[in-house]
C-alpha cells in the first residue's frame, strides 16, 4: 500500500483508537486474519490498547472462517482454500461444528446463518479503525447504523450507488491522510475514493460529511458493508 504519512495533532494518537483509554500498542486495520499470505506491504495501523487489540480476535477469527466457508461452499477443511483457515479449523473443531450447524440449504444452493452480533462488532471495529487511520481523529459514538449483504444479492443499481464516491463536504482533519488524499473533479469538487489494501480481498472507502461519517468495506469480493456515524 502507497505510505501517507499524516500530520495531524500527535495528541490523537495518544488513546486507543476504538474505546478512548491509553493505547499499549497498535494495531492493524484491516486484521491479517481477513487477508491472505504474503500480505502488503505498509498495512494500515492505528493505535490501540491490549484489551481490545486481544477482545476482538475470536470474533474476527470466526468471520475469516465462516467467509472461507461461505466461499468455497463446505466446512470440508480438504475442500478450503487458505491454508490459514485450514490450520485454526482442524486445531478448534468447536469452532469448525458452530459453523457446521449453521449451514443451510436455500432452494438447492448451500448457505450459513451468520452471527449477526459478531459480525457488527468486527465491522464497527474495522470502521473505527479506518475512520481513525484515515481523518486521525477517533470515533466513539455507537454507529447510526450497520449494514452488511452479499454483492450477489445486490442489484446493479445498488452495486454502482454502493461504489460511487461521495463528495466531501466537511475538510478532513488539518493533516489527516483524508485531508492529503482525495479525488477532485473539473468543477474542483472533492470526493471519496476507495482504498484497495489487497486486491480482490479487501477494500475500503471513508467519506466525511456535514452530517455523517460513512465507512464502506469490501471483503473478498463478497460481502458489502456499511457503517455510518
């Protein structure tokens, strides 16, 4: 990933970026677990206390798993495709079994019920962490909303509204990466773009507005989602 350094307020830095106290390290946003090996160079990260860098790490694991399972169809380890996934599967067959039985058949094609509790707390946490990475400024309000549905199931319009930048009419915070980075067209107005931290497997757009803040994520080519504040 392209290396923008940011000069904003260092003070920023001096909390966890999802829950406000003092950060004992940092973390990566997106998590490795979401990306395959090798992975890029320059992931983004933000500050973040022990207590939550180690709090979402189970959620997290079972979204990587469940997505592998979703995508290939099986929680067949034979029948996976990272190998990462393969190996926490065969060492936790718990975890393997709750995804098992959430398996279901839906007019002759292979489906899971999703967790969908687990499934908002890594999205907020993914959020919070680009949100922060991207205007420095942290966010710890609960989120308006969160929205999150397979780009198959969405309709041609929804998929060009989704992927359509937004045009930023709030100034970033002065030297956050949003306010370096951003897209102008011939009437000098400012938009949103989309970051692709792994191509094909990750990507994610932060927009800021007057009113809200919008933090958009594609996983694997698969699944859409949306936080807003």
């Amino acid at each position: 990933m392209r290396q923008i350094k940011p000069f904003s307020d260092t003070r920023l830095d001096n909390m966890c970026s999802y829950c406000g106290e003092s950060p004992d390290t940092r973390d990566h946003v997106p998590s490795r677990i979401l990306l395959e090996e090798p992975y890029p160079e320059n992931l983004p990260v933000v500050p973040c206390c022990d207590k939550c860098n180690q709090g979402f790490s189970l959620d997290e694991e079972y979204i990587a798993c469940l997505l592998e399972c979703v995508l290939c169809g099986t929680t067949d380890i034979e029948k996976l495709q990272r190998k990462k996934i393969k190996r926490i599967l065969q060492n936790k067959e718990p975890l393997r079994q709750k995804i098992l039985q959430s398996k279901v058949e839906i007019e002759g094609q292979v489906a899971f019920n999703i967790e969908a509790d687990r499934m908002q707390n890594v999205l907020i946490k993914l959020a919070k962490g680009h949100a922060k990475y991207e205007n420095s400024e942290p966010v710890f309000e609960e989120p308006m909303s969160i929205g999150f549905k397979p780009l198959l199931t969405m309709t041609q319009n929804e998929i060009d509204t989704f992927l359509a930048g937004t045009e930023i009419t709030k100034t970033p915070e002065v030297g956050s990466r949003a306010m370096q980075n951003f897209l102008i067209d011939s009437n000098n107005n400012t938009y949103s773009h989309w970051t692709i931290v792994q191509p094909e497997i990750y990507s994610y757009s932060v927009s800021i507005t007057p009113s809200r803040l919008s933090v958009k994520i594609i996983l694997w080519n698969y699944l859409a989602a949306e936080v807003i504040w």
